[in-house]
C-alpha cells in the first residue's frame, strides 16, 4: 500500500466516524426532545393532578365541615327530643294530677248532692211534722189563730 493509498484510506475512515459521530450526535439530540417532551407531558399530567388533587382536598374539607354542622345539628335535636320528653312527661304527671283532682270535686258533689237531698227531705218532714202540730192543737182561748201561715 502507499502512501496515497494509506492517506485515502484514513480519509475514509475519518469521514465514516465523522458521520457516525454526526448520526450519533442527531440521534442524541432527537432522544434529547423525546425525553424533553415527555417530560414536558408528564409535568402537564403532575399539574392536572395536583390541580385535582387540590380539587378534592377542598371537597374533603367541605364534607367535613358538613359532617361536622350535621353532628352537631343531630346533638341539638337529641337535646330538643330530651327536653319534649321531659315535658311530655311533666304535662302528663299534671294531666294525672287535675284527673284525680276533678275524680274528688266529682266525689264532693255526689256527697253535697246527697247532703242536700237528705237535709231538703228532712227539711220537709219538720214542716209536715210542725204543720201537722199545729193542726192538732185546740184553739185556745184569747188567742187569735193558731194557724201557721205558708209563706
């Protein structure tokens, strides 16, 4: 081989690392922008799910304080039950009360109403019984009239 011939032949390899270096270089730079876009990508999908993560956190702390006011509405109607219960119970204790109170006024007024009978019997039985008296008496003398009158 000469000296030409050795020449060329290093021109030719130099020329092939060269374009193998240029294709190499090339295919670097192409998966540089894969990987750049991809990254580009799945910083996009962090961010929409960041966004509804945060979109949830809010939901959460909104159900939360939901649950939260209804705990606490449930604890003010059991307070409201237990109180109605206790009035119920009192109104029914005073019902029980003027129920046996009205039972006694009722036994009274039998009782009066007997009384009065027996004394408006006995009443008229001493009127008969004076009437009576005084019909049997003889008139006596220098009296005017032994008569009673009826008023």
């Amino acid at each position: 081989m000469t000296r030409d011939d050795e020449v060329a032949a290093l021109q030719k390899a130099i020329n092939r690392i060269a374009f193998n270096l240029k294709d190499m270089l090339s295919k670097a730079v192409n998966i540089t922008n894969s990987v750049t876009t991809v990254t580009s990508n799945v910083a996009l999908a962090s961010q929409g799910v960041m966004a509804i993560a945060d979109v949830q956190k809010k939901a959460i702390e909104e159900t939360a304080a939901t649950i939260e006011k209804i705990d606490n509405s449930i604890s003010q109607v059991a307070l409201s039950v237990e109180s109605l219960s206790e009035s119920a119970t009192e109104t029914s204790s005073a019902v029980l009360q003027m129920s046996s109170s009205i039972e006694k006024v009722d036994e009274n007024t039998n009782v009066f109403s007997e009384t009065a009978h027996e004394t408006a019997s006995s009443i008229e039985e001493m009127v008969s019984t004076i009437k009576s008296i005084a019909e049997s008496l003889e008139p006596c003398p220098g009296l005017q009239s032994n008569r009673v009158v009826d008023r």
